[in-house]
C-alpha cells in the first residue's frame, strides 16, 4: 500500500508529540517510501540521568505509541522492528504501516492534548473505568507490570522529597537540568525545545536575572541558604495533591524492556489525561533505583545517592507491593488537572526532523 507524504507529516508531527527528558526530543525521522526509520541523536540525549541511554528508549517507546494511535487515525497499522544493539547514534527503530479496517482511535484528541504538568493537582480518585482501562493497557505487554497507590507512605515521602533534592545537589545533574530551561517565551519560540521557566506552575515573571540559575555559583548559593529544603517542601505538596502514584515495573532487563515501558508509560498518560487528569512523570525517583540495582549508577554518582537509590528499591517495593524480582523502571503522579497550562513545551519544526526521499522511477534517481 501507498502510504502519501502528508500522511508521513502527520504522523511524524503526532510522534513528536511524546514526552522526553527535559523536552530535548532525541530522534529523527527519515521516510524512504516503503518505511519510517527513527534515529536516536546522542546529542541531544547528552544528560547524565540518561545511563546507558534507558531514557532514551523510553522516550522512543512514547514515540511508537503515538505512532500506534496517530496510524489508526489515517487508516493504517503500524508494526515497529527494535535495532537497539547499535552505536548510540544509529537507526533504533523502523516502522511499516500496512491498511485496517478499523479507522480512528479513542486516544487520537488526548494524544495531540498530552502534556507534563508540575503544578499542584486537586487530588481526586482514578475512576474505576479508568482504572480498568489502564489494567488493559498493561494487559498488553506480558513482561511489565502497571501498579497504583493512592496512599502515600511516609517512607516513599521521605524517599522522593530527597531524590528530587538531589537535581540540585549534584553539579553534573543540574548543569544538564537547567541548559534545557528556557527562559522567556521568545526563547522558547525560537528554541522549539526545553522546558518553560514557569513550568513549575510558579508565577515568575520573565528576566535576565533568571539567567543566573544557569550559574553553578547560583547553586552553590541557593544550597548554603536552605533551597534544598525549598525543594524537599515542595515535592511534598506536590504529592499531598495528587490522587494517585503509578509505577511501571520490570523482571526483563533487557533494553527493549525500556522500550516498552514507554510504550505503557504513554498510553496510561494519555488515559488519564482523557480523563481530566494531569501527569508528571518521577523519572529520578524511579530509574537509578534500576540503575542501582542492574549494575550500578553512572560513574561519578555522590555517594550519598547511590545509597538513596540502593535503599530506594525497597521503599518501592514496600509501598507499591510489587514482588521482589519487579525492578522500578518509571514512576509518575497523577490528579485532577487545576486547569490548562499557562505555556506549553514547544517542538521542533517538521523540517528539523523529518527527512523525506521519494523514489523516482527506475534511472531517474532519487531526490530529497
């Protein structure tokens, strides 16, 4: 079947959609007629939370499943074939698309609505049909499991207050957080990636004095008058106001696992959302705790971390109730939206990702 060039735009424009670590968006696209091939670009990955690249498949399963819900809205299935044992900088996935009869997707108007929102949420509670479609979803992929909690232990309190503190007590973390943050609205216009200063929900007006969090005598600064314990407070009420924690787990340690945590992670998102529901993915207290217990953290991981997260599979284990051989790969936050955002992530414009090569007939070439 023919699949046209302004098909491939949507789709590629529907895959750009999904969720990746601060909004670098680490892929590309190149259609050749017959296939969609998705490189992962290294540079654009470059963060020191993305070990072994495991964020990066999870970001890459986000795209397939966007890619799933976008295809059936043209009237088209699409099947993904995982090359993941490459180089860093290589083709990870290709896709082909093939006719079904069955057109549209109940998550095609969510999916183009999906957004991280870290603001304070209005608690509320997972509806039952909610809960039971997001037990389908997970359904679908036999070597991960989908928990949800809707009460909090102090422990697992405790736990997550001082992970996220740790975005600001390790130099390397926070030299790669804040280079993704932008800082007026022109910025982010002409960026078309990173995070809005505001993204917190906190009303901060734009200035050049912003620009000093960049400094790591800022953070320096900000760590001696007690930021951290700012931070700490403020990741406490941020999960006083959430109805629900949900983690994705693992017994496969295989990198396509990661994959298709993604691929669970960004439906279960888009179901919530659907529902009136916002979400804020808790990547850092949930991947190094895998990464501590599969072979270690990144080189260079202050001590002091490598013991939170070496005790944080407990406390995840604990509170979730998941069986000892399940490994936390991605945690997130769910709640009653408080209403839409005041600035969005941006993207990168269709002809900053997407190639296309159009075969011409026989002894005519091909051209771009």
């Amino acid at each position: 079947m023919t699949v046209s060039t302004p098909q491939v735009e949507r789709l590629v424009v529907a895959a750009n959609l999904s969720p990746s670590a601060e909004n670098c968006q680490p892929w590309s696209f190149r259609w050749d007629g017959e296939a969609l091939a998705i490189a992962h670009d290294p540079d654009r990955a470059r963060h020191v939370l993305n070990h072994r690249d495991d964020v990066s498949r999870q970001a890459l399963g986000c795209v397939l499943s966007s890619l799933d819900v976008a295809a059936r809205e043209e009237g088209l299935s699409a099947e993904a074939r995982l090359s993941l044992d490459g180089p860093s900088r290589s083709t990870w996935a290709t896709v082909t698309f093939s006719p079904t009869a069955e057109r549209g997707h109940e998550l095609c108007a969510a999916l183009a609505g999906r957004l991280t929102d870290r603001r304070l949420y209005r608690g509320g509670s997972i509806p039952p049909p909610v809960r039971a479609a997001l037990r389908r979803e997970a359904e679908r992929f036999p070597g991960l499991r989908l928990h949800v909690i809707e009460r909090f232990p102090d422990e697992l309190t405790r736990f997550a207050t001082r992970a996220d503190a740790t975005l600001w007590s390790d130099p390397a973390v926070y030299r790669d957080v804040v280079r993704w943050v932008r800082f007026s609205r022109e910025e982010l216009r002409q960026a078309g990636d990173g995070v809005p200063w505001n993204g917190a929900g906190v009303d901060l007006p734009e200035a050049e004095l912003l620009r000093l969090m960049q400094s790591p005598l800022a953070r320096s600064l900000a760590i001696r008058f007690g930021f951290l314990q700012v931070v700490k407070i403020w990741v406490q009420r941020q999960l006083a106001s959430s109805a629900a924690l949900l983690l994705i787990t693992a017994r496969d340690r295989s990198p396509e696992a990661m994959v298709q945590a993604g691929r669970l992670g960004l439906v279960a998102w888009v179901r919530l959302n659907q529902a009136g529901f916002s979400v804020q993915p808790m990547t850092i207290q949930s991947l190094p705790v895998y990464h501590a217990a599969t072979g270690g953290l990144r080189e260079g991981t202050p001590a002091e971390s490598v013991d939170l997260f070496v005790q944080g599979r407990g406390v995840l284990e604990r509170a979730f109730g998941h069986a000892p051989d399940e490994l936390p790969v991605w945690m997130f936050r769910t709640g009653l939206s408080p209403g839409p955002l005041p600035l969005r992530t941006p993207r990168l414009p269709l002809a900053r990702i997407l190639s296309v090569v159009e075969t011409r007939p026989a002894g005519q070439g091909e051209h771009r």
